[in-house]
C-alpha cells in the first residue's frame, strides 16, 4: 500500500484512495495521455530541483489538444501543483514523476468527443531507471506507429503497447532493448527513448518528421553537444547500417537519462565499450539537471 500522497482531479489525497472504473476508457482502450518529470536531489545543496518542468507541461497541454482532452489547468498551475505535491510527500530524494490526462467516461465506445476528462500526477523515488551501464540492442521486427496512427508525439498511454511489444521481443531474443525502424525502413527511436549516433565528430539523430518523440532530454543533449562540448549535431533520417558503423551510439530520456549502446544485432559498436562522447554528455546533463551548472540553473525548479 503507498502512504504516498497524489494529485488528483484539483486536490491533494492519499494515493490508495483514488479509483478508477473498471469501465473507464482508459482502462478499456487506452484513451489517455502522460508525462515522465524527474526531479533530483542534490545532497551538497539540500535541495530537489524539478528538471524542466515547464518544458514538460507545454508538451502534455499538447498532447492533451492533439487527442481532445480538455483539463483545467495551466501550465502554471500545473508546475505549482507539482512542486507542492513533492514538498507534502516530503521527498529527499531523486523523484520521477508521473502526470496523466485521460478519458474516464465509462460510455462503451472509444470515442475522444465526450467530455468526461481526469487529470492526475503521481510521483516515487527513483535513482536509476535502468542499472545497466550499457545496452546491447535490436533491430525490431515491429514497426514504430506513424503520426498519422497514432501519433508518438503525444506520449498516448495506449500508444506504449507498441512499445511493450519491441520490448519483449527483445528480452526473449537476449537483448537489453529494442530500436524502431519507420515503416520505409528508417532509424526512428527505442521504445521509450531517443537515439543518436555519433560519426565522423557528428552528433546525429532522427528528425520530429521520422515519428519520433520531441524528447525534452533529447533537446538537452543537443544543446549541450553544441554549446559545452562545440560538436556539429544533425537532425537527419538515418538507416540501419550506420547504426553498425556508427563510433557511438546512445539513448537518451527522462527515465533513461543518457545510455550508451555497445553492441546492434550482434555487431560491436566503436570499440565495444561506452563511448567518451556519450559519457561527457551524461556527465553534463546530471550536473544540469542537479543545479550545478550556472548557465542551466533556469532549467531546474527548486522545490524547497
């Protein structure tokens, strides 16, 4: 039982007494939409910082109109209702954050017209996502659903079986994870992450128009390639064989924060070992986000 408290529906209750019907269309079909936040604990400071917190909201208030679901909120209430949700559940603590905004009518069809809209965010300690520190990958036999399916840029809840799909078969074939190819054969992403590859002192990855997710993280990569470590970044489609003679390849996300891949289908990438470029760039991304860099300080909301 969670003795964590959640944000739900406009008011502050314990987690355990939120129900959700077993009728729901979120249950039933997956009508829904969410976000992952993380806020990290800084021991030196004493002080949880909430990394992009803003950045993240603009995206779910976008996702919420691309699919119909209307809440009642703003992007500030929704930044306010997320830092004094932390501060009643006391987190000292690196925290990943959960919001989800979903059809909770228990009409029978899947249908996006009614207006029956619930809004909730939920949060738990996590450190590390993943403990691994380096992944040996796949090419998926299923393919990324397009924009025009259901389209991967509003993280839609229902969306993630597609996901969950590349992901088992990965695990059954002896792999870590899974990457994406588009429907005409191109790099798209992980089943949860982005991708980059790193060629040639190029810092490469698939542009918004190969299906992927607009990753909050992945724009921080970028502009941490370019502005602290004055590397070229392209945002350009990318076929398969360059993942094997890539020198670095990597995922980035919220969850996953940055990791290095070491090895697709069975061919070494680079060196067999994690890339020093992929390493520079998570050593810079976990001192921004933990407010220790002064230029990304605006990035971080301090929670206490």
């Amino acid at each position: 039982m969670s003795e964590y408290l959640a944000f739900y529906q406009g008011e502050f209750v314990k987690e355990d007494s939120i129900k959700i019907s077993i009728r729901s269309k979120a249950f039933n079909y997956g009508l829904g939409c969410f976000e992952g936040i993380r806020a990290y604990w800084n021991e030196e400071k004493k002080q949880l910082y909430v990394f992009r917190l803003k950045e993240h909201y603009e995206r779910l208030l976008q996702s919420c109109k691309a699919l119909n679901i209307n809440i009642p909120f703003t992007i500030d209430q929704l930044c306010n209702a997320t830092v004094e949700l932390l501060k009643r559940n006391n987190f000292k603590t690196t925290v990943y954050i959960r919001p989800v905004a979903y059809k909770s009518s228990e009409n029978l069809s899947p249908s996006l017209y009614d207006d029956d809209n619930s809004f909730l965010i939920y949060c738990q300690p996590l450190e590390r996502f993943i403990e691994k520190e380096a992944f040996r990958v796949c090419i998926s036999s299923w393919r990324r659903i397009s924009d025009n399916m259901i389209p991967a840029r509003t993280k839609p809840t229902g969306g993630y079986l597609n996901s969950a799909l590349a992901s088992l078969e990965a695990a059954l074939n002896g792999y870590d994870e899974a990457i994406f190819l588009t429907e005409d054969g191109k790099v798209c992403e992980g089943p949860g992450e982005n991708i980059f590859i790193y060629k040639n002192g190029k810092l490469i990855t698939p542009p918004a128009s190969d299906n992927i997710l607009e990753g909050i993280t992945r724009d921080m990569v970028m502009k941490i390639a370019k502005n602290d470590l004055n590397i070229e970044v392209v945002e350009r489609s990318i076929s398969r064989t360059e993942l094997y003679a890539a020198d670095e390849v990597f995922f980035t996300g919220t969850a996953m924060e940055v990791a290095p891949v070491i090895e697709v289908d069975r061919r070494i990438v680079g060196n067999g070992k994690p890339g020093e470029v992929s390493l520079k760039i998570r050593e810079y991304l976990m001192n921004a986000a933990m407010g220790n860099i002064e230029k990304y300080i605006y990035m971080c909301t301090p929670v206490y």
